[in-house]
C-alpha cells in the first residue's frame, strides 16, 4: 500500500498565499483579501507572508466562536 501523504500546514506559523488559499479553500484573490482583512499580512522583501493564527482567530470571530478582545481583556 502507498503511504498517505499528509501536509504539515497545521504546524506551519507562516503560509503564502497560494497554501493560504488551499486552506481556506478560496481562490487566491480572496485569500489575500481575506489575510489583509485579519491583519495577517507580513511583508519581508518582497515575499508575503501570511500568519496562520491570525487568519484562525479572524474566523473565529466572523463565525462567533470567539469573545471580542474588548470581553477578555486583551
């Protein structure tokens, strides 16, 4: 039997946009979009960078899973 092959993008901290969009399973364009939106976007030179956990947290939010910034304290 073949071995299954996994992805290690729950590990990763940082995703280009194009892992970003495999992810969120968008096209690129919304990905960004998306990545702008949460405050993700990390720029070193001229490659982008987008943080996963942000990205997480912006969802959570859209989908109101998680308490506002203001609530907890933060």
């Amino acid at each position: 039997m073949r071995k299954t092959k996994t992805d290690e993008m729950s590990n990763k901290v940082t995703v280009n946009a194009e892992t970003l969009a495999k992810i969120l399973d968008c096209g690129r364009p919304t990905a960004m979009r998306l990545g702008a939106e949460a405050g993700a976007r990390v720029q070193i030179g001229k490659r982008v960078l987008y943080k996963v956990d942000r990205i997480n947290r912006y969802l959570d939010q859209l989908a109101g899973d998680a308490p506002d910034a203001k609530e907890t304290g933060d």
